[in-house]
C-alpha cells in the first residue's frame, strides 16, 4: 500500500518528520541476504497512520479501538515486510516470504557454551554442534529445564546464518496470525536507537515509529496485552546494566537516553511482563548479563543439506524465474528442472559448495549467480558479475562498523579488504586457496597488534571469519582453511588492490607523512611518532634529513600508489599461465553444477583454483556504481584514482587485444570491458579489435548481450566475426543482430539454427544497413523451408558475395528455391550446396543459372546424389563459359580437378561432425572413381598425380575406419 493513500492531510508533515529521524525503521543495514523482505530507504513504503480521533475511554480500549488497532499495525507490518530490497527485484522475480522462506536450523545454547574456547573448527564439528538441542521458532518462549517462564531470549549467529530473515519470518507469522501466543509485536532496530541520545519516554519511541498505536500504548503498562517486543542488532548499541551508569526507570512516559529504555526493559523494572527477543552477532552476547536472559539461541543456518535443497528447489523452479510475464515453455521448465538436479547432485557429493551453502547468505548468491547466467534473457547494460558480488556484500555487511565500542568506528568491510583482502591476494599472486593457522596469523600480523587491534581481530573472528573463509572439505586438507566461495576469493584480492591497501613500505611511510606535513610543517616529534611506527630507528637521521630538505618529496607517493595499482591490474589481465581453456562465465557455471570441466594439470588437485576472475573483479569495482556501493560500505574509491588507473591502464590494454587472443580468452577480455562499465574506455580498446574470433565458445544469451554491449560502443566495421559453434540459436541471433549487421565476413557454421532462425538470417541480409559479404552456414539443418527464407534475403541482398549452405540439409527442394531466387541477386560470386542430397536435374538448373549470372564464378556440388551421366553433363556446361567453376568430383574425364585439394580440404574440416557411414559411402565412391579415371590415362604424369590424390583418399578412409578424425 503506497504511503500517501493511507495517510490524512495533516499527518503526512508529523510522519515525514518522523521518516526524517528514523531513516529506516527494521533491520535494514544488518539483513542477510536471504532476507526477501526487506525494504530500503527511498521507496514508496513506509508505516501508515491513522487520522487522529478524540482518545477512548479505558473499558472501550479493551474492546473494540485495540482490536482495530492491532489489525491495523498487523496491515502495516506486512506491507512493509512485503516490499523487496533494489538487489532482489535486479536479479530475480519478487516472491512473498510464505512461498520462499526456509527455516534456517536454531538450537539452544549456553552463556558458558558462547564463552568457552571454540574446538577446532572443522565441517563435520560445525554439522555436528548445529544438530544438538535444535528448537522450534514457536518454541523460544516455552518454560526452561526448571520450569521457569522465559520473558528474554537473545538469538545470536554470525554473519549470514539468517538472524534477521528469520525475525522476518517471525513478524510474518504474527501478522497472518500464526504466533497466537502474542497480541501485540512492536520491532526495533538497535542501529536506529544507536543514532539518537536524546532523552525519549518508551511511549514516545514507539509511536514515534508507529504512529497508529498512540492510542493503545498509554495501557500498555497497565493492560493484560501480551507484547513481544523485538530488538534487532544489539550488537549496534552500547548497554551498561550498572546502576552507577544507567539509572532504574520503570515509567513508561519518563523520557531517557533509548539505550538505557533498552536496559530496563532486559532488566524487567520496566513493563516486566513484556517478552523480548534480542538478536545479536556472538561477540556482543555478553553485554547482557546472563541474569537477564531465559534463553539463548544460536542460529545455525542450512546445516542440513536437504534445507538448502528446498530452498534452490523453492527459489530456482519458480516461473517466474525465466522472467517471462507467461507461463514457461516445457523448454524453460525442463531448463530449470536440469538446473536444480545439477545443483541437488553437486550438493550430494559434500563437497566446498555445500559448505559455502551452510550460510542461506550464500544460497542467495548461488541462485542469484545461476539467475545471471541463465534466467537472464535479456541483459541489461549495467547488470555485472562484480555488481552481484558488491550487491551481496551490501546486503550483508552495508555501512556497519566491526565493534561498535571501539573508538575506531571502523566500518566491517574496510577491516575485511584490509585482512583478508591481503590473504586473498597473497593467495591469488602464488595460486594459492587453501591457507593454514600459519598463513592466517602472518596475514593478520597478530605479533605486531596493539590491544586495541587485537580486540577487533578477536570480534571478526568470531562474528564475520566464517563468513568469508570455511574449513575445506578436500581429503587431506581437513585442518586448513578455504574461500567460501572461490570466487569470493578473487572478488576480495582485487578490491585489495584497488583500494590501495597494496603498497610498499616507502609508500605508507610517505603517505602519512605527506599528510602530516601538509598540516603540522615539520613538527618533528609528530613525524617522529608516525615513522617509528614503521621504520627502524637508525633510518631516522636520513629520512628528516629528507623531510627538511625536500617536504615535497613525500608527497609523490601518492600518485604512485595509483599507477602501481595500475600495472598489477594490466599485467595481471593478461597472463599467459593458464590451466583452463573454458571462459571464466563457464567456469563460474562448473564451480557451482559441478559440471565435469576441461582437464587440468596432473599435478593440480583441486578444480577451484581459477584466477582468471581477479583482472576482471578489479575492472568491475571500478565502475560508478560499484564505487558507490563500496562508499556505502566504507570503501571508498576515490574518482581521481579511477581515472588515473583507467587512463594507465589502457595503452597496456588495447596493445595486448591486437595480440590475437585465443576464442575464451577474448571472451574473458570482452567480459572485463563489460564489468569496467566505463563506454569510452571500451570504445577506444574495441576501435583496433577487427577480427574476433569466438569458434566454439557456448555462446549462451549472457554472452550475447556481453558481445552486443561492449561492441556496440562503437560503429566500426568488423572484418570477420567468428561464431562457429558456438550453440548458437535464434534468440543469440536476435541478441547479437546489431553486431552482425557490421560484420564483413560472418562464420555462423556447426550452429543447429533451423528454419526459425533462417528468418532471422532473411531479415539480416535485406536491412538497409548489412555490410555482410561472406555467409558461412555450412552443417546447419536449415531445411527446405529455410531455404526459402535465405531466398528471400539472397534477392533482396546487395551486399552477400560469397554464400556457403554445406551439409544444409536443403535437398532438391530447396536448391531449387534457391535457384528460382538467384536471378534477381546481382553481387553473389560464390554459392556452396555440397552435401545437400541433390540429384541431376536440379543440379544442371543451379549451373544453367550461374551460368547467366552476371557474377557467380563458383558452385559448390560435391558430395551430393549426381550420377556419372550427371557429372558429364555438368562438365559440359561448365566448358561452354570459361570462368565459370563447378566443383563436383575428384576427376575431370581422364585427369584430376584441379579443385581436388580444395574439395578434400573441405571433407576433412567436416569428418569430426558429419554423418561417419555417409562420409565413408561418399569418399568410397571418389576413390573408385579415381581408380577408373587412373586406368583410362596412359600418361605417367597424370597416372602419378591420381595415385597422390587416391593416397590422400585412402588416409581419410583409414583415419574415419580408427575413429581418430
């Protein structure tokens, strides 16, 4: 329900003011990203109000105004939770929190339990400590072993788990009626409390945020309702129960500080007969002391795989997972069948990705990943591999700070991109992914940490390190450490690299002290207590020697900082060491199905260790829109550094695409200039790309829509475009249309385009605007009926000079649509029919025609049903025109063809894929032929020349009759 409709004229002016404070009002920076539900800042919803009315008398409030009330608040509470983050609406369709949520595992835990030393961190410990003690949601507020009623819960989980999709689910509950144990829900989020120190009366905090209850929550105190109140994120306010520092208030309508309205509602001094349900990260469990807590909860996320089945089987074969406004096509739902059952028998065989999918923030990714790559039909410009990960990280992670009581006020991404982002790369630089307690403890530099620091690592390791790295699963390796997801891995390193937190010790050293410069002159004591931080005492003499001289001096590290950055990600795109021949899109794809991949090195164990993403991750966080998100969350990327690594990166670029890269490797480079987002950078690296060969990369419409964006930044004509094989169907023709309209030559061949796609083809060649003047559709099934459909286009065409129709599958009927069409086509030179189970008589129309032809010079007709009388005739006609070439056979009377090699050349690129029995009867017939044609000559000479051609035959026969060609 839109905000405005439910509100009266003079409420809307209270309620913006209202909106205005209380920027958001559940949750929303702390939400996992499973969490469908949730609504950001800026849309349409919001709390509606009721007009105001003269207050009732107290029995009525018991009766008939609580009651409406209630429903009111129960309306609002669903419309809000209905309304779906920007990240879920992008990637996928909207779905209602009863048809997609999944229960996450919750089991009941201890203070002493959260307190003692973690055993050692394992799979098979985390599965195990997950399925002790489980408990219902419906049960959290059940009697204790002693029988004592439970009034406080506090339900904690790391980073991830679901903490707050599953107080979602909660509130849902309660507003369709499901939590009958409650009449009244009031939720807070303890960041919004956080923001505000101002003195404030519990009553006044709750209809400040729901505006409607004012009338309900003067009796709240003293009514017989049963409130569950819901304090989301604890971990975001700073609680202290001593009653030296926060006083005792039991007055509803007293105005105090909301931390300390929070105190006294744990303590019970305040509406002790309310129930309350706390959700924090672990680290913050103990600033509520365990007096005040009836139980505590863990949630443990889907422990159990058959959880996270049901949630890719709920998620992923949905209609509207294809994004069509219908029904799906069988085709589409025998898609997503294959799909879910991929991912089902990959999750069978435990290995990393249930692991990763332990954590319901990860299934999201996977689902959202598999939406990208497949459900995605049409790709929007600006939808990026990267804008998934950066999206992902918002919704986790958005603007929090690692530890709320540190002065630092460090936000939890910028931690992460300083410490793991420095493992990730290290890993990546070595081809590293798997890291022991060792490679931990260098990388976190836990020896050379103040207390202060050490607090903080002691927080991340307990609330976000699960998040970001997982025990592996590989035989052997059970004790070390492992990217969640491998990808995650990659993503990190690069936003290392960007970020600048990759800098030589010269470099950090000059940085603060150009700064400190810049303010303090040469205050030497000042300087002093930087540079000692970081450099060894005897250095010191020189360096202010330097300072005094040359203050200026410092100051040039910084733009350095900017062209190192760089040259690592100009080098680190085009490194040649590569272990897989697929593109990283394919890659991504086998991670996640567990599709059986290219082989690998023998002396390379795992199939994870794909480093080809990082170069491309570092292009993409570069774009606008990542560096605003990466802002939100504390990691800020300056527009003059992007400018100045874009600006040094592209000579390195566009010298290395004039290199020829091999077909995955081009993929993989016009994906980086998608993920770069930056159009004038991609024009200028695409203007010297003539030539691009994709042969036999799966060409899915992702990939499609990549190669039409990026391409399409410029008009420049390309000389060839290569798409054979690449599974190609009319849907990628449709993609790619505007690209091929500006393709010369244009290799479409080993395709399966049928008819429907011949359509296509016909609208292609009559545009006003086709450049396009070699057509390769050989070992397609066009059929006869699209053979009229290329007729059509081969009429009206100005442009086509060379057509190629092999192995077409066109037959007598449609060589001769063709032949009836070639008369009002005055450009063709070239027409190839070969292999089309084409008889004499069409044959011999096809050449009288190309005879008359004011431009045909070549017809192809080899490999087809002519008989020997055929053949002559066709001789004949070809010895009244000089210049006009008919390849039929080997032979020509008593000699060879001179179109021997070009003809066998042709058979030979084609063994691989065309019908064994066929080829073999075919190449039979040659050789017979040849035999014959060989006795009728006595010349020495020509008898030689057939021999060479039988000899070349018979390897073609054996190499088919082995099964190597």
């Amino acid at each position: 329900m839109h905000l405005d409709s439910a509100l009266g004229t003079g409420n809307r002016l209270v309620l913006k003011r209202i909106l205005h404070v209380d920027r958001t009002l559940f949750f929303l920076r702390s939400a996992s990203p499973v969490r469908d539900f949730v609504c950001h800042v800026g849309g349409p919803q919001g709390f509606p109000s009721q007009p105001t009315s003269p207050r009732p008398s107290q029995p009525a409030l018991k009766n008939v105004p609580t009651s409406e009330a209630i429903q009111k608040h129960r309306k609002n509470l669903s419309d809000w939770f209905r309304q779906q983050p920007n990240e879920e609406r992008q990637f996928g369709p909207s779905f209602s929190l009863d048809t997609t949520h999944v229960d996450p595992v919750i089991r009941e835990s201890s203070l002493e339990e959260i307190l003692k030393p973690s055993p050692e961190m394992t799979i098979q410990n985390q599965l195990q400590a997950s399925r002790s003690h489980t408990i219902g949601l419906q049960n959290l507020f059940d009697v204790d072993a002693c029988g004592n009623q439970v009034k406080n819960v506090v339900l904690y989980g790391t980073v991830g788990t679901g903490k707050s999709t599953l107080i979602k689910k909660m509130v849902m509950d309660w507003c369709h009626g499901r939590l009958p144990r409650f009449e009244l829900l009031i939720p807070f989020s303890c960041e919004d409390l956080s923001q505000g120190s101002a003195p404030i009366s519990l009553r006044r905090m709750i209809t400040k945020k729901y505006l409607h209850l004012r009338e309900l929550v003067p009796t709240l105190g003293s009514s017989h309702l049963k409130v569950l109140f819901i304090l989301n994120g604890l971990d975001r306010l700073n609680l202290d129960f001593r009653l030296a520092h926060t006083e005792l208030c039991c007055d509803p309508n007293e105005p105090i500080p909301p931390s300390a309205i929070v105190v006294n509602l744990l303590r019970k001094y305040m509406m002790p007969e309310a129930s309350i349900i706390v959700t924090t990260r672990p680290s913050a469990v103990r600033r509520i002391p365990s007096k005040f807590v009836g139980r505590y909860v863990e949630v443990c996320g889907f422990s159990d795989i058959n959880l996270q089945k049901l949630y890719f089987h709920l998620r992923l074969r949905r209609p509207e997972c294809l994004g069509a406004s219908g029904p799906p096509t069988a085709e589409e739902a025998n898609e997503q069948d294959n799909l879910v059952e991929m991912l089902s028998r990959n999750l069978e065989r435990h290995n990393q990705i249930a692991a990763a999918c332990f954590l319901p923030s990860y299934c999201w990714l996977v689902c959202t990943t598999l939406h990208f790559l497949y459900f995605t039909k049409s790709v929007p410009p600006t939808q990026t591999l990267t804008g998934i990960y950066t999206s992902f990280l918002r919704l986790n992670f958005s603007g929090e700070v690692l530890d709320s009581t540190d002065p630092s006020d460090i936000s939890m991404m910028k931690y992460v991109s300083k410490t793991v982002g420095k493992l990730a790369y290290k890993g990546v630089m070595s081809r590293q992914t798997s890291f022991s307690e060792e490679d931990l403890r260098r990388c976190f530099e836990v020896e050379m940490k103040t207390e202060s620091e050490l607090n903080l690592l002691n927080v991340f390791r307990r609330d976000v390190f699960s998040f970001f790295l997982t025990p592996s699963v590989q035989s052997g390796k059970e004790h070390t450490f492992v990217f969640t997801i491998p990808a995650m891995q990659e993503y990190l390193a690069a936003l290392y690299v960007v970020l600048g937190e990759k800098k030589t010790l010269g470099q950090r050293v000059g940085k603060e002290i150009s700064e400190i410069i810049g303010k303090v002159s040469e205050d030497v004591t000042v300087v002093l207590s930087i540079v000692s931080k970081v450099l060894p005492l005897r250095v010191l003499p020189v360096l202010f020697s330097l300072i005094k001289v040359f203050p200026r001096y410092f100051s040039r590290f910084t733009s350095k900082d900017r062209d190192t950055i760089a040259h690592t990600m100009a080098v680190e795109m085009f490194k040649e060491e590569d272990y897989f021949n697929d593109d990283v899109l394919d890659q991504i794809n086998f991670s996640i199905l567990g599709v059986e991949g290219p082989m690998r090195h023998p002396d390379e164990a795992s199939d994870d260790e794909v480093f080809e993403l990082f170069p491309i991750f570092m292009g993409g966080l570069l774009s606008q829109r990542n560096r605003a998100i990466l802002d939100q969350l504390g990691c800020s990327i300056k527009n003059l550094a992007a400018f100045e690594i874009a600006k040094a990166m592209k000579k390195t670029v566009i010298r290395n695409s004039r290199k020829g890269l091999p077909p995955s490797e081009l993929m993989d480079y016009l994906f980086f200039l998608h993920e770069f987002q930056n159009e004038r950078f991609t024009a200028e690296a695409i203007q010297s790309l003539r030539t691009i060969n994709l042969s036999s990369v799966k060409m899915t419409p992702l990939k499609c829509s990549v190669v039409a964006s990026v391409v399409g930044t410029t008009s420049h004509e390309v000389e060839e475009l290569n798409l054979a094989s690449c599974h190609l169907d009319i849907n990628s023709l449709k993609i790619l249309f505007p690209v091929l309209l500006r393709c010369k030559k244009l290799h479409l061949q080993l395709n399966s385009l049928g008819p429907e796609a011949c359509k296509e083809i016909r609208d292609l060649l009559l545009h006003e605007k086709c450049g396009v003047s070699t057509l390769r559709l050989a070992d397609n099934p066009l059929t006869e009926q699209g053979a009229q459909y290329l007729a059509e286009g081969l009429a009206g065409n100005t442009s086509l000079t060379h057509l190629s129709l092999l192995h077409t599958s066109l037959g007598n009927r449609g060589v001769e649509v063709i032949t009836q069409h070639l008369a009002q086509n005055q450009h063709l030179q070239e027409l190839d029919v070969a292999y089309n189970s084409v008889s004499d008589a069409t044959a011999l129309a096809l050449v009288e025609e190309a005879k008359r032809h004011a431009t045909l010079e070549t017809v192809h007709l080899y490999f087809n049903d002519i008989s020997e009388e055929g053949k002559q005739a066709l001789h004949a006609l070809r010895k009244e025109r000089d210049g006009i070439k008919v390849l039929i056979f080997l032979t020509m009377g008593a000699d060879v063809s001179d179109y021997w090699a070009v003809i066998l050349n042709v058979v030979q690129k084609n063994l691989p894929v065309w019908d064994r029995d066929r080829v073999r009867q075919h190449l039979g017939l040659l050789l017979e032929d040849l035999r014959c044609s060989r006795q009728e000559t006595a010349n020495p000479w020509k008898k030689a020349k057939f021999i060479r051609v039988e000899n070349e035959v018979k390897r073609m026969l054996g190499d088919l009759q082995q099964g190597t060609s």
